[in-house]
C-alpha cells in the first residue's frame, strides 16, 4: 500500500493535480483491476465516529508522560536503516529488524525471500531477531551506527565491527559474502583503526556510503565513499573513488572532534561535517553549487579540504550535529536550532528550499501559544523531509514535509502526507490506532474482523480481532491515543522514523513495508493475517503504519500481575468476631519467554516480595502519594516501619519463572484502616537489572461503634422531660445501601453482618474517611409513644420536625459534636457523648379531636371547626364536647 501511496505522491508532485482528485483516480483504477479477484473476499464494514483527540496538554511547563518499560527488553540506542535497522539493548547485545538484500540483518545468512527458503538464507525479518555473532563470542556493544542498508557496532575495547551493504566499501573489506546483492552477512572487525570511543555512519543514498570513527584522542577516522574527498586527506586521487582502508581526516590546524555527521547526494558523493572542542564547526566533501549542503555560504561543488565555517551572528558554541542527505540542523550552548542546506519547507509537500548559511529555525508562535509554554530544545535530528528536536519536557517538535508521514500524525492518512511547516509544531502528538482515516474528518473504520480488513489493507489497528482479549496485546494497544512519552532520542531514515523514550521503549513508523516497523514474527494466516502480509518463515515483514506506534515486534512478556483481594467484609472494632482482617494477594507469573526467530530466552527471577502498611493518615506524605510510590518511596516507608508493620514474603530466598505459569499466595494480616504497598521486583533480561512493581491497596472497613440515643421532651418547656435517654427505638438502617444495591436479598453476601451495631470508619487522627468501599452507616431514630402527648410538627423554633429521622454516620454527622466517642475508663460513653448522639423529639399536649367519639358516639353535626390535635399548657381554647347517649351502660 506504501507504494501505491508513493505513485500518487509522484504524480500529484509533477502534474500538480489535487490530492483528493488524485486519491479519487487511483481508486478507481486500482478497484477496476482487483474487482473480479476480490468480491468474493468483501466483508461488510462497520464505521464509527471518529473519537475526540487526545486532550492538548495543559497550560503551563509540563513533562511528557512515563509508561515505564513495556518491552521484556530495556533498548539503549536504534539505528535507522532505509527499510530495517538495528538496537542496542541494556545487556549489550545487537538487535536487528527489515530488509537483507546485502546481509543487513547481520546473522549470517544470505538473501532469498519466502517460506521455503534454505535454513542459511532469509529475505526479511518482520520482528526483531538479537544477533548470534555477538551472543556467541560475549561481546559488550556500547554504540551503534546505521547507513542506508549497512550497519556498524563498537565494542568496550573499542573494536569496530561492520556488515551489511559494501558498494562503497564502507564495511571496511574489499571483498563480500552476501548471495545476492552486494554485502557482508555477519559482523567483522574493521582493521586499521585505533581505539575507537564513537561510531557513525552517513545518513544518504545507498550509493553514498560511508563510516565514521572517532577515536579518543579526538581523531576522525572515515572509510567508504570518497568521490568528493570524503576522506578529508585534501584530494580525491589519494583513496580514489571509494576504499575500504580508514584515513584519518587531515585538518589545516590541531582540531579535537567532539561530534560528527555525514550526509550526500548523486553517486559515491558524500560529505562529513564536524564540531570541534571549541564549538566550532568544519564540513567538507559534497557541497552541490545548487543546494550549499555543507553550509559554508559558496557554490562550490565539492570541497575536498576539511574547512572551517564562519559562526553566525547570535550563534554560540556548537554542541551537536546531525545531517540527513541534503539537510542539516545543529544546537548551540544557547538551545537554538540552526538548519542549512537544502530543506523541504514548502509552501507544497514537494518544494524544496535552499539555506546556503545556517539559519536559525523558527518555533511557530501559534504552538507557544497553544501549549502555554516556550520550548527549549535539548537535542536535534534531521530527517530528508522532516526534521526534529526534544524539548525540555521530553516532547517531540518537527518542521518540514508530511510526503512520507513523517510527522507521525495520529487521524488521516491523506492529511498526513500533505502537512508542510516551515516552523517548528509539536509533532507527533499522540500515538495513533493503526491508520483507520482517510482523512482527519473521516470516520474511523474499525473492522468487525482482522482478515483483510483492517482499516487499510496491511495496516494493523487496535481493533482487529487477533490483538482482543491478550494482556500481552493490550500493552500497545492501551497506548492508543495516549500522549508522546518523554523521549531521549528521535531517529529518521528517508521514509522511516523512530522514537525511543526515556525507558528504552521503541516506537515506530514509515511509509515502507519490508520490515520497516518490525511488527512482529506471529505471521497466522488464514485466520487473521492477509496473506501477502508475510510468512510463517518470516513473519510479518509486509506491514505499514503512517502513525507512531509501540514497536510491536520486540521482545514482550506478559506482565507480572499484582492483586489483592478487595475486603468483603466490615469489622466493628471490639464487636465483630474477629478483630483483624487478612488480604489476600495474588502474584501470577508468567511462563519464561522463549523465541528461536529472535534467538532469546528470558527467565524472570522474582528477587523482592515486600509490603509496609502506611496508617490511614492523611497527614503523612507517604499517604498523601495519590498514585503508586517510587522504588525509593517504598524503601524509605518500610525501613521506617515498626517490624509489625511490614513484611518480607521472600527472606533472601528467589523465586524463578518456568514453562508455566505460577501463582504464588500470601496474607497481609491488617487491624485498622491503612494503606499496604507491596513491591515484588524481578529481574529479567539484564542481570542485575530490577524492574519494580507496585501495588497500592487501601483498606477502609473498619468502622468504631457508637451509640445515639433520643429523648422526649415538652415543646413548650424544655425543662419537662417526658422520657430520658433511650435506644429503644432507635435502629440501624439495615440492610446498608450498599449490601442492597449490590447483593439485593442474599444476606449471606453482605458485607455487613451487623445488623445492630454501627459506627464510623476513622482515620488516625479521629476524622470519618469520606468515601468508604462499604459506604457510610445510617441510623433511624423513631419518637416513642406517651400517653396525651403527640410529637409536635414543629420545633421550638417553629422548623419543621421529622419524625422518625435519620442519621448518615460521615463527616458532617460528627463537625458538631466533639465528643460523640468520649468513653469512660470502662468503655462506656461519657455524660457529655451520650448527650452529644442523642436526638431530641418534642411534644405538645394531645386533645380529643373532631372525629374521635366515645364509645362510638354518631359524628356531630355542630359547624364547629375542627380542634387542635396538639396544644401547649396555658393556651386558652373554645372546645366543645357533644354525647349522645345511646342506652344505658
């Protein structure tokens, strides 16, 4: 589908036609030439709204989120081929992943596509593969470089190795191994070189190749390309057009490299530029009249001699550069962005402009004003079409041409391609759901089922049917419209671009199959994948994304689980049964991760499995942690806690994964409303390297009895009391609200089993816990019956007065009583409690009213009005009592 994409894109560059006119013709052209060979394949298609965009961030300084490690593997660095590429993981090991035409992906296999090709022979590698060479032979990697299909590694004593496409020679060797293509198909030292402490290869076309060394005495060693002096040696006879011999680049004067960049154009034409120790910068090689690449402000086609550039005015001292073909940006001490060469800033996808000086680039004021914050930038990146930079907060920021997506916009794909920003926006944004738009205002497609019909052919989307229901899946799919994370490094080939967050997560997208974006090995046609997605052999090669995506093909595991039980029970503390309650948790470990295509297998070890109980108070700031507490939070809480206040499930003992899943069972034994953190840490991949996870759990069910009480009194005269204190009518509301809307009529599953104690759940310092699980407990209070006397409508101060009333235990309950628990040394309330939980109902003295007879005497027929039913002592009233006698009695 990329390649149609790419036609369209030719055509609209060249005759200028609308896009959507374009979109409109090839549709036609290609649904007439697959119609016949597809009707039998059409399923019906569901549409839905598409939904609202990711929130903008909010005003002000903001760092980009944390979503932790998602991989089984922690990356260190990528490196971007054309169509695969390469990273360096935390055991410093070599992964690989796309295209193998010229050995590429470095495991010592030749190229020869398909599913029944020879066991020594492999054309695409659609997940990530770690390579044999440095496994087997125990070599520490700790920097990698990628060319445009060749690629380069550095070891901890400073040995360069290379493998991977050799035209120019820029493995180092004169000779090649690959059978087909020309190429090297496994990692080789590169001799003639010193102590090496940098690696990096050119950013061009695949006949521009060349490699970089810098060694530590602040030498530049370069090998490969050398039509336009590339060699720094001040001619283009000395090495001739290419060679595979390293040569240390001759400057006029002493200069000590501190970074370094290549880029090129046309045949065997590529060109170095330089930082020096002093911040200033030095370029030669290509430098085409018509696009001034190197910066230097002359027309000169090539420059065979290393050259010093003239500083800017406002630029400070250069502290990194980074050169993609034409196109070069670099930072200054002062966090500007400065570009030159020949860059695609519009004002159509496809124009191209030319810089011949560096310029300082342009944040564009209307994102400022969006965001509520001016960038800084912390690190550049140039791409061919888009270029990039990390702001303070972790937050990606391009410029440039959408012609190969290479803003990574989450909606449609065709407003994608079209984007053009001269200025600096923040992109990407959010990671996408797999290409479900045509265009941003279109309507998602999400497929009923994943044969085929994922938004675009070969596109993979959250949504289809093969990722429902796997925890393993959900770990990039629960990623989908979530903001970019805080990112450490950006990387763009020509069509292909990466991220890598601060975690060592990798995310990918592109215009090109081939492997590009690694989505993985679980090729599993018929039931879910197209068939012309890839191969059992070789997985899935032949898939696209325009929109960031987690790099699904690496190394996943299904994630540890952490439970505890909820509590089902509330405990009255002194009355219920047990004065305790025990949590029960739950760890689940997964089966040990095995892979012969990525040439792995991971083992956890379960190290730590610890929990400290944090007392419900509010006050404490380690209760005050609202989400899960750091590693070194946790620590500082259970070293501080009393010994019967935490826990150690492990005591020095491991526990290790196997083939199949375990659980493993303990009990936290609580007493009173708190906090339990666990941390179980295992390690995985990496000796020696723990991942922590966390688990919060807060237990608010126990509850400290109280008592109400009410009392009668005469409305009138306070002083009357017509009975004291009492509970003999008053009644816990039962059963709770919560134990009805839950459980209904099935008393057996009520939390509360109490059906005649209440209280109020506390914390340590005596306030009621706001929202409890179970809910706060609510008492009904019914004024009792006296002889002549009928609870009056009102009260003293003429509000109305409720009758029966009731109470709900929270807060507000106990703001007006501070003593409502005071006891006596026997556990009984105090004077002062029971008055403070005892209702008061008042009566006024009841008469005969109209309608009520003696003896049933007939109703009377005098006009009179009706009389009180409730009167107060000393209110003079008319009454008058009509009988009728009725026989003798």
């Amino acid at each position: 589908m990329g390649r149609i994409f790419f036609v369209r894109k030719i055509i609209h560059k060249w005759f200028g036609l609308p896009r959507k006119a374009l979109a409109l013709i090839l549709t036609v052209v290609l649904t007439l030439s697959v119609l016949g060979g597809i009707l039998a394949q059409i399923k019906p298609t569901q549409t839905e709204p598409s939904p609202a965009p990711a929130d903008d961030p909010p005003p002000g300084p903001y760092d980009a989120p944390d979503f932790g490690v998602l991989s089984e593997v922690r990356f260190l660095d990528v490196g971007m081929n054309y169509i695969g590429g390469i990273a360096l993981d935390a055991a410093h090991k070599v992964w690989s992943w796309g295209w193998n035409q010229h050995g590429q992906l470095g495991i010592n296999k030749g190229f020869q596509m398909g599913p029944t090709s020879p066991p020594n022979r492999m054309g695409y590698a659609g997940g990530m593969i770690r390579l044999p060479y440095f496994v087997d032979n125990d070599i520490d990697i700790v920097d990698i470089a990628a060319g445009y299909h060749f690629n380069l590694a550095l070891d901890d004593e400073g040995n360069v190795y290379s493998w991977g496409h050799n035209g120019q020679q820029q493995t180092g060797f004169t000779t090649n191994t690959t059978t087909s293509g020309v190429g090297r198909i496994e990692p080789a030292v590169v001799q003639g070189l010193p102590k090496i402490v940098k690696i990096k290869t050119n950013n061009a076309e695949i006949t521009n190749g060349i490699s970089m060394a810098l060694d530590e005495n602040g030498g530049l060693w370069v090998w490969g390309a050398n039509l336009a002096g590339t060699h720094g040696q001040g001619n283009t006879t000395t090495t001739a057009a290419y060679q595979a011999t390293p040569h240390k680049v001759i400057f006029p004067e002493n200069v000590q490299v501190v970074d370094f960049t290549g880029g090129g154009w046309g045949g065997a034409n590529a060109n170095v530029q330089v930082i020096d120790s002093n911040g200033d910068r030095w370029g030669w090689g290509i430098n085409d009249g018509a696009y001034r690449m190197l910066g230097l402000g002359v027309a000169t086609a090539t420059i065979i001699q290393p050259t010093k550039a003239a500083r800017q005015p406002g630029m400070g001292d250069l502290v990194q550069i980074d050169s993609s073909f034409r196109a070069t940006v670099a930072l200054d001490e002062n966090h500007n962005v400065w570009q030159w060469g020949r860059l695609f800033l519009g004002p159509g996808v496809g124009s191209e402009t030319t810089i011949p000086i560096p310029t300082v680039l342009e944040i564009d004021p209307a994102e400022i004003t969006r965001l509520g914050y001016t960038p800084i930038p912390q690190r550049v990146t140039a791409g061919e079409s888009v270029c990039y930079f990390i702001d303070q907060y972790g937050r990606p920021w391009a410029w440039g041409s959408g012609r190969y997506f290479g803003f990574g916009r989450e909606g449609g794909y065709e407003d994608a391609n079209s984007q053009v920003a001269a200025k600096a926006q923040q992109w990407p944004r959010e990671i996408g759901d797999g290409d479900t738009q045509t265009y941003d205002d279109s309507p998602k497609i999400r497929p009923p089922t994943a044969m085929g019909n994922r938004g675009i052919h070969l596109h993979p989307t959250i949504y289809d049917e093969k990722y429902a229901d796997n925890p393993m899946e959900d770990i990039w799919k629960d990623l989908a419209f979530r903001p970019i994370p805080k990112l450490k490094y950006i990387y763009a080939q020509r069509s292909a671009y990466t991220l890598m967050d601060e975690n060592g997560n990798i995310y990918k997208w592109t215009n090109d199959g081939s492997g590009a974006i690694a989505w993985g090995w679980d090729y599993t046609n018929p039931q879910y994948d197209p068939p012309d997605s890839g191969n059992i052999k070789e997985g899935l090669y032949n898939v696209y994304s325009y929109e960031v995506m987690f790099m699904r093909g690496s190394p996943r595991m299904a994630p540890l689980e952490l439970t505890i039980d909820k509590p089902v029970k509330k405990i009255y503390k002194g009355v219920s049964s047990l004065d305790t309650d025990t949590l029960a948790f739950k760890l689940k470990i997964p089966p040990s991760f095995t892979s012969a295509a990525m040439n792995i297998n991971i083992d956890r070890k379960i190290r730590v499995m610890k929990y400290v109980i944090i007392p419900y108070d509010p006050s404490d700031p380690n209760f005050q942690i609202t989400d899960k507490p750091t590693k070194d939070q946790f620590n500082d809480a259970y070293d501080a806690a009393a010994a019967g206040m935490k826990g150690d499930f492990l005591n020095g003992e491991i526990i290790e994964s196997s083939n199949v899943e375990q659980i493993i069972n303990e009990n936290i034994v609580i007493d009173d409303n708190c906090k339990v953190w666990v941390m179980v840490s295992d390690e995985g991949y990496v000796q020696g390297e723990l991942r922590d996870n966390i688990l919060v759990h807060t237990a608010d069910n126990f509850y400290t009895p109280v008592n109400l009480y009410e009392r009668g009194v005469e409305r009138n005269d306070n002083d009357v009391e017509l009975y004291p204190s009492t509970q003999e009518q008053v009644a816990k509301v039962y059963p709770t609200a919560y134990d009805s809307a839950k459980f209904g009529s099935d008393t057996a599953k009520y939390s509360d089993q109490e059906p005649d104690v209440y209280g109020v759940p506390l914390d340590v310092n005596g306030a009621v816990i706001t929202a409890p699980i179970f809910g706060h407990d609510q008492v009904e209070i019914t004024a009792l019956d006296v002889p002549r006397y009928a609870v009056s409508g009102t009260k003293p101060d003429s509000t109305p007065q409720i009758n029966p009333v009731t109470y709900t235990l929270n807060q507000d309950y106990i703001d007006d009583r501070p003593h409502y628990n005071d006891r006596n040394l026997d556990g009984t309330m105090t004077a002062q409690a029971i008055t403070e939980n005892t209702h008061t109902f008042y009566y006024s003295f009841a008469l005969p009213y109209k309608g009520a007879y003696i003896n049933g005497a007939a109703r009377p027929s005098n006009g009179l009005q009706t009389a009180p039913r409730e009167v107060d002592l000393g209110t003079s009233i008319v009454y008058r009592i009509t009988a009728e006698n009725k026989g003798t009695a």
